[in-house]
C-alpha cells in the first residue's frame, strides 16, 4: 500500500519505518529542511535501536522515502498518517496547531478516497475536528475518513512494540475505512480493537493515564513504607498477587514526571541538533518541536536520549540554591530529586533532605558523532539575501559545460543575460537546483560564493570541519565580531579578528587557515594601540558563523555552536586551543610551585560551554562570577590547576607553552587540583552551602528517558523529579510523617472551576491561538469597580499566555482592571466589542447585558459563539438566535 507520513519525529519516523519494513511503499513528510537532507543521507536524528539499520534497508530498498513536499505525498497516497507534534502548551495541554494546519494542507492536495489517521496523541474529539477541518477546506466529504490509531510505542523497544504489539486499537466509523486499516495491519497478525473514534482517543489516555497513576501511587506508598518501616518489596508483591491489580508497573523507583529548575540554569536540548542555552530559552524554543532530545547521562557515560516531555509552571513554594567546591552551583524546587554521589555510585535524594557535605555528580565526557561538512547551499535557502548571491567555479570554467547549461539558463533569463554568465564565469545562486536538475551535477566542493562585485570575497559553498576549522572557530570566540554597517547595496557584514601585534603566531595560523579556505581576508595594523585585525568583507561568512553556526557576534553573545559538542576530541580540543589562545592566560606563582591557567568571558553561554567540553577531556575547572572595573555586566571566569590538568592545555604559543612544561618539570612534588574526586564516568564535587527561600516563580520541567538523568548547568548531572499528582489514606500517610501530595491533588480537582472554564473556550474554540475573543465583564462582581480575586484575571491571563486577543468591556471596571491586565484593548460599547470576535464571554452578570440585541450582537460577531459563566442568557432564546451558546451546569 501507498503510506504518506506527516510528521518525521520520534513516533512518524519509527511508524513510517516499520510500514516500509511490512512492504509498503511509505513517503515520510517533515517541514524541517534540515532534517529531511539529514535523512535522506542516511543519518537519523533520533536515537532508538535498530532504527537507523532499518531506515537504511528500507530507503536502498525503494521502499521507504523522505519529502518536504506534503501535496505530492498525499495525493500519491491511500493511507495519510497525522503523526506531528502535540506539545504541551504552558499550561500543561496539547497544543493542536499542528494536526490544524496538516489537515487543512492535505484537504488542498486530496484528489481520490484516502484515509486520514490521526497518530498523534491527542484529545478527545480531535478526530471529528480533524474531518470538519478538511471538509472545511475544500475536500469532499465523500473522499476522505478519518481514522484514529494511537501509538503505544516505548523508546527503547518501539520497532518490537510496532511489530509485535499487543494490541492495534482502530477507531472508525466508516465500513469502508475499517477495511482498509484491516488490509494494512493484517500482516502483524495481531489482535485489532475496532471501536467509534472517540473511544479510540480516550483509550490512549486511560492506557498512560493508569499506569502513571499505578507508578505514582506505588512510589509515594514506598515512601509512606520508609517511614513506617515496611518493605516496600513486600507490600507490592502482596498487592500484586491481586489479579484486580496486577504485579506489572508495580515496581518502586525514582518515577516518572519532569524535574522543576530554575528557568534560568542551563540545559542541552533541540531539534535535531543540540544547543546549550538556559532551561527558559530552551523551552521557548523546542517545546512546539515535534520531536526534541537533550544530553544525558546513562550511568556511565554521555548519552543523547530523546525528551518526552518539556514543560513550565508557575511554583509557589521553597527554592533551594546548592553550592558546591569548584564554584558550581544549582537552584532547584525543595521536592526536586537530586542526583547524588555516596561511595562512589549515583543514588537519589529529594533536594530537601540534602546537607552539606554530599556530593553532586559531574559529566566528564561527551558523544562523538562528529558532522565533517556543513553544505551552505542548503543551508542558505530561503535566506533574504540569496537573490544577491553568484555562484563561481573553483577549478573549473562554467563555459565548459555551455551545451548543456544554456538551454537552462534561457528558461529563466534573455540571451544576453546567459551570455554574460559565461563571459563572467559565475551564474545566481538559485539557479544551482535548476542545473542539477538537468543533469548537470556539480560538486559543491568546487564552488565558491560571493554577493559584490569587483576584487570581492569568495566563501567555499562546503565547508569542511576540521581540526584547523574548530580553532578558527575558538579565535573567533575569543577574539572576534561582527560588524554590519548599511552601505549603498545594503547591508554590509565584516568578520573581524583582533590580536595584540605581539601575537605573530596566532595571527599566521588564523591568516594560514583563511588561506586554505580561500577566504580572502586584509589586514588593518593600529601601532598607537599595538593592535592588529584581520578583516573579512564577506555577508555570506558573516551569515554562515552568525547563523548557521549560531557563534554570536562579539563577546557578549559569544557561544560554542552545537556541532562542536559532538566533534572528535581532536576537534573540541583545537576549538579549546583557539579560545584559550584568545582570552586565557597561565598564572605562575611567585612563591610556589604551582601553576593557574585562568580563562574569563563576558558570555554566560560560552563560560558554560568551555566548563562542559574542558570536563569531556577529565579537566574540571572551577567557576566564579566577577564585576569587573569599569564593566556593566559580570564576567564568567574558569581557573584551572594542578599538574595533570594545566600539561593537557598547553595551547599558547611556543614560548609559552614551553615555560608551563619546564616549570611543571622543576616541580618537585606532583600538585593535584582539590574539589573533586572522579569515578567512572563522572566526578564529584561536595556541596559547600544550602541557600533556602521563599518563591514564588515559574519553574521548567524536562521528562527524559531511563535512567532518567540529564545534564544542566557546569555539567551537573540531574534527575527526573517524582510525581506532584481517599481520605483514609492520606491521614495515615501523615501520621506516619509522609505528605501525600498525589492524593491531596485529586482533591483539589474540585476547586479548579476557573481553569475548567479555560477548557471550556478552548475546547469550543479548538485553537485559542490568534483568535479574537470579546469579554463583557471584568468586575469581581456587578455594580463595583473591584477586582480583588475578579475571575477575570486568572481567566485571561490563562487565554493571553496561549496567544488570543482580548477586546473587553465592563461598565466601571475598566480603569482599574486596565492596571492588572496589560495587553487587553477595551471599548466603552458592547456591540463594537463584540465586532470580528470569535467568541464572546461573559464573566460578570452586569443586568444591561440581559437587554442586548441579540440579532445586532450576532452581526458583530465573526463566530456568534458565546460562553457564559454566569448564566445571564436563556438558553433557548440564543439557540434561536442562531447563536452557539455554552453554559454552567444547563443544556
């Protein structure tokens, strides 16, 4: 069968996959350029076994493809997955923006009977909206149905959950569908549950749902069992036996959940590549990724595990700040589970029951999966400025490959443009996919790139990542900038690297090393400040550091790029060697033996950077955060000493170098850095001071997966958190001195009718995100301007963090309720209120709002849907109006 697969993520790519591997011919569609030129080289962006093997076999087989083009995918298809990211918005509920605009792009490209199926994990009811949406969008309703089938795939075992699963469930309404999702499954010769849709989605909720509650609640009864002195062992056999209850899911560990930092200590995860940036901006970058993976830690060593979950919340509670020898430091909620260090293995305490003295684990090594080329034709698609790029032969003149290129020139271009091309040597940019396109192929190796005209600079199309490359990229942190200045053709870019005139031999390695690029670059000599530059006018070199490499554009925002992490040690060593080169120096003591190499950065991104991959060598350097004299922002510094570490960083020039090893030869006695003692895999440093405080802030969570350890800021490896999520129990639990929190949770449900009217509009609305919602009323109640614990203000907020637009009007409220909700417009008329909104509410039973015009408030409207929290409308009569009216507690 003919499979399209929307959504090349974790569950997409294993799923497409393990189609192709039954004999079907599957085309597997993201919109992450990067990703589909990744797999269509072969290389596979997330990690599970036996994956890549079987995309490999597979894609040589001509079974299995990858396409950014959805509409070609879709209409040669019979069988349409829906297999995009559902992330967690910040409140903790999927966001469907993705599965919206998949389904309105495969209703334009349906040309024949297909079966759509949702695979995504997703809410109750999505799959009637997912048909409404298609149907909406111009396909007829008689060529398509739609199909939920949940995944139940486990990383580690997906391609053996896929293959042999226990169960395929298949929820359907049409006869027609049901047969051919049968045809498809029927080779796995499993057991199918045919059931409506609806049941189909809550099926996969109920399935995790029960088992996390099986895991949370046998945790936290392992925990009221420490206390009392039970064998936790014991009670789950005893209660496992229980043919109601099951021994499966029963087993006492750490659990599961995300752990709860601070937003602002540092993590290393995306999608596909890796980025070390703060936990606050990794969320905001990757939580709407459709598959995200972050650095961990498996125990013995550095390992790239995929995220299951990433999400915020606003914590209210006891923050707890440890600082450790070496300067490290980390700030955690008090029931965070730490990771920590007890003769020498890994075990877990919650951060509160940690005292000074314990010891908190450090990574020492990182994943070598090196990238050895970065193609800035690919790369460069897209960009604002790539009208303006040509494209030169290196070794090869363009007029000897005339016969074959003019007829595709004169496609696009007169005769005397085509004829110019040849006399010049070089061609546009955009025109590279056409050629290759005709059968002309050039190897990227060969070409060059430029944008000005005249003596201009050229910058090789492919780039090789080598040794030398990485230490021109560690000068280049230490000693470089970007400088853009708007000039007559627009925007101009200079790369620039400074050195004091002294440091001939770092200046004739980074002029050797453009050399070998074939990059042209000047050299601008001040005497008065003893200073040199090496100049580059080139936008393209500029964009391919800046951008494609993500280095920054000077000091401040300095930053090591993700491909540096997972390069060769070869390479992050000579990355080191350029940044050490730049801004660190060795410290002789005068009246000791002992030698410092101190390195300092204005970047915090970059200073965290330099501690993880000097600690990927074994070097532990330690940390501390300094305003300097005359500076605005603080500077970072690393030191580091003892024999053994400053011998491996002799990265200075010769003299230099040379004085570190004869002063370390005279050393009499062998001096070994304090702070830490290593183990296998791992170093520990032991905490020196607990800060407690009061908070009340957001806080981030990642989920990974086992053994459930991630890497964050000094390279501090962390753990998951446990679980936060009848009466009887609880009061034993605390009798005993254990706080149940999970049961305590349940009982809150019933005093969370704000947020269940959140989920009111969203669900009428679907998507919240740029709708236009009116609201009349923001008063704590009628008759007062007061907006003490008003409704209004925890609802929305609630609707604002998820992207809507809040147009409202309140007869006295407004200038008070204009002080505590920034961001809202307010009209003074109900009607001009209402006007393009896709939804009114009513949140203060004002009586003036019972004598609207009703015909007149429809008009207004975009979308006559109105949701009343408090009742003011009689049912009927909205009905009647023609108006789609949602209540509390009324039909």
């Amino acid at each position: 069968m003919n499979i399209a697969v929307i959504g090349s993520g974790y569950v997409g790519l294993t799923t497409g996959t393990c189609f192709a591997e039954m004999g079907n011919k599957v085309v597997c569609v993201d919109k992450v350029k990067e990703k589909i030129s990744m797999l269509n080289r072969l290389e596979v962006p997330i990690f599970e076994p036996g994956l890549e093997e079987l995309v490999k076999k597979n894609f040589k087989a001509g079974r299995l493809f990858f396409s950014t083009d959805l509409e070609n995918a879709v209409k040669g298809a019979e069988i349409v997955f829906i297999a995009v990211g559902t992330p967690p918005r910040p409140n903790g509920e999927a966001d469907l923006s993705f599965v919206e605009e998949v389904a309105r792009q495969i209703a334009k490209a349906i040309d024949k009977y297909t079966v759509v199926v949702e695979k995504s994990t997703v809410p109750v009811e999505t799959g009637e909206k997912v048909a409404a949406t298609i149907e909406q969008s111009g396909a007829r309703r008689e060529l398509f149905d739609v199909v939920s089938n949940p995944e139940f795939l486990r990383e580690g075992s997906a391609i053996k959950d896929f293959m042999e699963p226990d169960r395929i469930v298949i929820g359907t309404n049409s006869e027609k569908a049901r047969k051919v999702m049968q045809k498809l499954y029927a080779p796995l010769k499993s057991e199918i549950v045919f059931t409506d849709i609806r049941s189909a989605e809550i099926i996969k909720h109920a399935s995790n749902s029960f088992l996390a509650t099986k895991i949370s609640f046998i945790n936290a009864v392992a925990n009221v069992c420490e206390l009392a002195g039970a064998d936790i062992e014991q009670v789950a056999l005893g209660m496992g036996l229980d043919k109601r209850i099951g021994r499966q899911f029963l087993k006492a560990g750490i659990g599961y959940g995300g752990s709860c930092l601070d937003g602002a200590e540092y993590i290393m995860a995306g999608n596909p590549s890796l980025n070390l940036s703060s936990f606050e901006n990794s969320f905001e970058n990757n939580y709407s990724s459709q598959s995200i993976v972050a650095l961990g830690f498996n125990g013995e060593a550095s390992t790239v595990i995929p995220v299951r979950a990433m999400s915020k919340r606003l914590f209210k509670g006891e923050m707890i700040t440890f600082r450790t020898s070496m300067g490290k430091r980390i700030r955690v909620t008090a029931d965070h589970p730490m990771a920590v260090v007890e003769n020498g293995s890994l075990t877990t305490k919650l951060a509160s029951e940690i005292n000074e003295g314990d010891s908190l684990p450090v990574l020492l090594s990182l994943p070598e999966k090196p990238l050895n080329e970065i193609d800035l034709v690919e790369r460069l698609e897209g960009i604002d400025f790539r009208t303006r790029i040509k494209v030169r032969l290196k070794d090869k003149k363009l007029s000897d490959f005339k016969k074959k290129l003019w007829p595709v020139f004169r496609k696009h271009f007169s005769s005397g443009e085509t004829g110019d091309f040849f006399r010049h040597n070089c061609f546009p940019f955009e025109m590279i996919k056409e050629i290759e396109k005709s059968g002309v192929l050039f190897n990227h190796e060969g070409l060059l790139l430029f944008t000005s005209k005249g003596n201009t600079t050229y910058c090789p199309a492919k780039i090789f990542l080598s040794e030398d490359f990485w230490r021109l990229v560690g000068y280049y942190l230490s000693e470089g900038c970007i400088h853009y200045e708007r000039g007559l053709r627009g925007i101009r870019a200079r790369v620039q690297f400074h050195f004091n005139l002294k440091e001939k031999e770092y200046i004739e390695d980074v002029c050797g090393i453009l050399e070998s690029l074939n990059i042209k670059y000047s050299l601008s000599k001040r005497e008065k400040n003893h200073t040199l530059s090496i100049i580059i006018s080139s936008k393209i070199f500029a964009f391919f550091l800046d951008n494609v490499l993500g280095l920054g554009k000077g000091s401040y925002d300095a930053r090591i790029p993700s491909e540096a992490f997972f390069s060769s040690k070869k390479g992050k060593i000579n990355l080191i060697k350029g940044i050490f080169r730049g801004d660190a120096y060795p410290y002789f003591h005068k009246n000791a033996e002992s030698i410092t190499i101190e390195f300092g950065t204005a970047s915090p991104e970059l200073s965290q950077g330099v501690i993880v991959l000097l600690q990927s060598f074994g070097i532990v350097p330690s940390y501390k955060q300094q305003l300097m004299k005359k500076s605005k922002v603080p500077a970072h510094i690393l030191r580091v000493s003892g024999i053994n570490q400053v011998k491996k960083l002799c990265f200075f020039d010769s003299n230099t170098n040379t004085k570190i090893l004869s002063k370390i030869a005279k050393s009499k006695k062998s001096i070994s850095q304090m702070g830490f003692k290593k183990y296998n895999g791992f170093a520990a440093v032991k905490i020196k001071q607990i800060k407690k405080e009061k908070s009340a802030e957001m806080v981030y969570s990642m989920e990974v997966g086992k053994p459930h350890l991630f890497v964050t800021s000094h390279g501090l490896i962390v753990h998951n958190c446990f679980p936060k999520d009848v009466d009887a129990f609880i009061k034993i639990s605390a009798k005993n001195g254990y706080d149940f929190k999970l049961l305590k949770e349940v009982q809150e449900i019933n005093k969370e009718q704000r947020k269940r009217f959140v989920k009111k509009v969203e669900g009428a609305l679907w998507n919240v995100k740029d709708k236009k919602i009116a609201v009349f009323g923001l008063a704590f109640k009628p008759n007062t301007d007061d907006m003490r614990e008003a409704p209004s203000l925890d609802i929305i907020s609630a609707l604002q963090k998820e992207g809507a637009k809040i147009t409202a009007f309140d007869p006295v409220a407004e200038k008070n309720a204009a002080k505590l909700l920034p961001g809202i417009s307010f009209n003074d008329n109900v009607y001009e209120t209402a006007r393009g909104a896709d939804a009114l509410l009513v949140l203060t039973e004002w009586s003036e709002f019972k004598k609207i015009d009703l015909k007149k408030l429809k008009k207004a409207m975009s979308v006559p849907l109105v949701i009343d929290g408090r009742n003011v409308f009689d049912p009927k009569e909205m009905n009647a109006n023609g108006f789609t009216y949602i209540c509390v507690g009324r039909k």
